[in-house]
C-alpha cells in the first residue's frame, strides 16, 4: 500500500526552492532595483550612490517606486528557484544511477558526485529555466527601470511618440512588448543569461562542497539521536547553512557580475527614464545589437569600471538573499522528509 503522508521525492526540492526563493526576494527586493538602475546608468558623470539613487527614487515614484517590477520577480523567482532544485536534484539521482550501472553497484551501495557532476546538474537545471523564465526577468528589468509618473506626465505633455507609455502591470508589459518589438523581444538577453548559468553551476559546487564538510563535522560531533538535538544545535545548522549559501553567492556572483551587467543593459527599453546622481531626470535612448556589442561598447565608453556598476548593492543583497533562500530550503526540506 502506498504511503500517503510521504512527499514525493521530486516535489519537496520543488516547494522548498520555490518558498525559498520567493522568500528572499520579497525581502531584499530595493536593493535589486537600484542595483539594476545603476547597472544600466550612463547619465552624468558624478557617481551614483545606493541610498541616493533609493531617495531619488522615492522623490519621484514614492515608496511604492522601490518595488516596481516586485510582482514578475516574485514569480520568476519562485519557478527559477523551484524548477532549480526540482531538476538540480532529479538530474543528480540520473547522474547517481548511471554511475551505479557503470560501476555495477548496488541500488543501496551509495554514490559520491565529484564536483563536475553538480556543476553539469546544476548547469544544464539553469539552461533550462533560462527558457522558461527569460521573459519574466525581462520585464522585471522593465518595470524596475521606468519612472511611471514622470513618463506618464512626460507622455500627456510630449505625445506617445516622443515618451514612450510606462508599463501598467506584467500584463501589459508583455502585450506591450510583443506588439512593440515582436514576441522574440521577450528572450533578449537569453544569450548572457544562458553564460549565466556558469553562475549556478560555481554557486552549487562550492555550497556541495561546503555541506559535504558541514555534513562530516555534524556527523562526527552529534550523536546519531534526532531526539538528542538541542535548541543550540539547531542554531548551529542554520548558521552553517546560512554561511554556505552566503559564500557560494558571492563567489559566483563576482566571477560572473560582468555577463549580469550586459545582460540588463540588452533587456531595458529602447528609451529609459534616468536619474543622475544630481537628481536630473532625462530620457535616454539606446540599443545594442548583441552581446558583443554591448561589451565593446561598455568598454570603450565606461572602462573596465563600467562592468561593475551595481555591484555594491549587488553584494549587499546576494548573499543574505542566498543565504535565506538556502536556509529556507534546508528548513523546509527537513520538514517534509521527516519521519512524524
């Protein structure tokens, strides 16, 4: 008779990397908006800072300002994270039993996965949510960048032609997008985003790594007894958790800043609302062509620094957004596959 009250083995890394992402990206969303509005700056020539670029938006959106584009990221957060981990850890058990009938192994035998096994699962699980969530994070990107009343205003005063509308919601993004620009438009910036999935592919080694030798500390200083675990100790793996998830993010998130750069500058509008570090609004107009153009141009323009715009606040942000989201993971995880 089946066992009811048993989650299956695929849906608990789904719920769990669904709660987790969803959970650290409602908390540290401003920090995301200002990073991708710095990502993309090109106006003026005194540098930006994070609060200032905060207080300008704020001075002219409102609060609410800080969590445009909350909605798509919300969502495309949850599926990435969920569909991460559903294929991260379906793909893992696929590499386990292909090892087990090339070593001739037993089902109960267990099988260690070095770290280009997680790298490639955790690679070809990016590859794949890129195609499914690519246009959430364009008009995420969208939404974080316009300046809804000052376009609004600017549109009423100019004409539609000379100030492009601002988006209402995810709804009229996308139908906006599609009608504007083609339905391909939703997939600019796949391009970067498919050399991102290095980024997951770095993150997940280092955190398996990590909570291999987490793993061997526990095992050789907790008894055995789940009974025996004490408040103290449950602190401790969440710290140990925490930690792992914050210094797998970082080192991933700096090795592959530069592609994250590129890849907002290719998925903002034609024409965007800036702020300058005075708090001047203009509309600026540019497009790339591609990868490489936008590259080259970045750096005959901006200088190396320029492939680096934002990673202050991106910093700030990763790794407790990381480490929350692994937590989270871990929290929930351990509590559906516990015995009741």
């Amino acid at each position: 008779m089946i066992n009811e009250s048993k989650p299956n083995v695929f849906s608990v890394p789904l719920i769990a990397g669904l709660l987790g992402g969803s959970t650290s990206t409602g908390l540290l969303y401003p920090l995301d908006l200002v990073k991708v509005r710095l990502q993309i700056s090109t106006t003026g020539t005194k540098k930006r800072t994070i609060l200032g670029t905060m207080r300008h938006v704020v001075k002219y959106e409102g609060v609410v300002g800080i969590y445009q584009g909350l909605a798509p990221a919300l969502i495309g957060s949850a599926i990435s994270w969920g569909g991460y981990f559903f294929f991260y850890e379906g793909l893992k058990k696929k590499i386990m039993t292909r090892k087990r009938k090339l070593g001739n192994m037993q089902p109960s035998e267990d099988v260690k996965l070095d770290a280009f096994d997680n790298f490639s699962a955790a690679c070809m699980s990016g590859a794949i949510m890129v195609g499914c969530t690519n246009p959430l994070w364009l008009i995420k990107t969208r939404m974080q960048l316009q300046m809804k009343r000052v376009q609004e205003e600017q549109a009423l005063k100019l004409g539609n032609e000379n100030v492009k509308r601002p988006y209402k919601n995810m709804y009229d993004a996308a139908t906006t997008i599609v009608r504007e620009e083609g339905i391909m438009a939703l997939y600019k910036g796949a391009i970067p985003a498919l050399m991102l999935v290095s980024h997951g592919g770095i993150q997940f080694v280092t955190y398996e790594f990590l909570k291999g030798h987490f793993g061997a500390y526990k095992k050789a200083t907790r008894s055995n007894d789940i009974d025996q675990i004490g408040v103290w100790e449950r602190l401790q793996d969440s710290l140990g958790y925490l930690s792992m998830g914050a210094v797998s993010k970082i080192i991933a998130s700096t090795v592959t800043y530069p592609v994250q750069v590129i890849k907002s500058r290719l998925q903002q509008r034609n024409q965007t609302a800036e702020i300058s570090a005075t708090g001047e609004v203009k509309f600026v107009k540019r497009e790339y062509k591609g990868v490489m153009d936008c590259a080259s141009r970045i750096l005959k323009r901006e200088g190396v620094a320029g492939f680096f715009k934002g990673s202050i606040p991106n910093a700030l942000r990763v790794a407790p957004s990381a480490a929350i989201t692994f937590v989270v993971y871990e929290m929930v995880t351990d509590s559906m596959t516990s015995k009741s």
